[in-house]
C-alpha cells in the first residue's frame, strides 16, 4: 500500500547502529527526516550521508532529528561511517537503521512486498531505495523525494522545503515556487479577505486567487 502525503508513517521498531527503538518514539515531538539508501559504500550514497552530516547545526536549528536507512547490516554502518565523516569532514552523529530485512524500504514503498536481497547482490537490487520522506511531529508524512542512484540529492532544497513546511504548519500559509525564508507567502485561497486583512494587514492581489503577504510579525 503506498504511503501517501498526510498518511501516518509505520511505526516500525528499528535496528540501528545506535541501538533498537520505535520510529514514533525516536521522532518524539520533533520533525523529522528519514533518507534512504540501496547500499553501504557506494559513491554518491556516501557523499550524501557526508552532506547530512555538515548539516548537523542546521537539523538542530529547526528542531529536525535525521536517521539514514541503508540495506545492510549494523556492522556494515559503523564502518561505513568512518568513510562518511572522511568526506563530509564532520561527525556522523545520526542513526542508521538496518534495513537488511527490508522492513522500512517496503513500509515506505519503495520495494515492492516480494522484493529480496539476492545472495551478491548489487546497488541496482535496491535501486529505488533512494528517497527522503519529511515527516512532521504528529507522525504524518509531509514530503517525499525520490532520486536515481546517479543524481546526488540537493540537501539545501531538502532545508529549503523544510522550512517550507514548518512556515506553512506555524502561521496557515502556502510558500510559492523558489521561497526562502524572509520572503512573501501565499494567502491560503480559503482565507477571507477580511481574515487576511486582520491577519497580514496589507497583502497583494496578484491574481483573483493569488494574494502574497508578509508573515506577521
């Protein structure tokens, strides 16, 4: 069954190299992030996993935990890490979860329910295992992206579109195409114009159903 927008994400006890926990009871009250990857020691996974870690400051900053998910063993993480944090030149201090049973990349659809680990199997057995799921404090889904194995993710557009979500949730508001933080907002077509006049004072009309604001102070 495919885990959709708003859906509440399985919550799956998990094997990590940080030790066995509930995926709710990690998240907490914080938002979240889960990244996913085919395979320990590959290229572009490890550049991405290095990626994350340099953003560790930023994760705290939006009170954001992140926890990679790889089909391999707990054995395979911790020694994959040292790699990592020799990439990225910063400490790995996030979980990855063991996905060598192929629980999470299932509950997350992306492997199909008879999908296995062949005996020498490759990245391209897991191909698709290649996502990044955004999940909010009340443990429901708020964004996925999904890459081929040969495109590097963008973590600045994942932070971007972060706190595009976390604006949106706070202040009832939509961000248009290219937002960063600072600039106008959309006015929810479902808000009055009197209520949008109450809430952001002036804003402007720019089509019948496009009116941009400023967040209110």
């Amino acid at each position: 069954m495919a885990l959709r927008i708003n859906d509440t994400i399985p919550d799956l006890t998990v094997e990590t190299d940080q030790g066995s926990f509930s995926l709710h009871d990690w998240i907490g009250d914080s938002w979240a992030i889960l990244f996913s990857h085919p395979k320990d020691f590959t290229p572009v996974c490890t550049t991405e996993f290095g990626a994350v870690a340099q953003l560790a400051d930023e994760w705290e900053k939006r009170g954001t935990k992140v926890i990679g998910v790889s089909v391999d063993g707990v054995e395979d993480h911790k020694k994959w890490k040292a790699d990592i944090e020799k990439v990225g030149g910063a400490k790995a201090g996030f979980p990855i979860i063991a996905d060598d049973g192929l629980a999470v990349s299932k509950a997350f659809d992306m492997l199909p329910a008879e999908a296995y680990l062949p005996d020498g199997r490759t990245p391209n057995d897991s191909a698709t295992v290649r996502s990044v799921f955004i999940i909010a404090p009340d443990k429901t889904l708020k964004l996925s992206m999904t890459y081929p194995m040969n495109v590097g993710r963008n973590f600045a557009e994942v932070l971007r579109a972060l706190d595009g979500l976390q604006t949106a949730a706070k202040h009832t508001v939509a961000t248009p195409a290219n937002w960063q933080v600072g600039q106008d907002v959309v006015i929810p077509a479902t808000v009055s114009e009197e209520d949008a006049k109450t809430k952001f004072g002036q804003f402007d009309t720019v089509l019948p159903y496009l009116r941009m604001a400023k967040l209110p102070q």
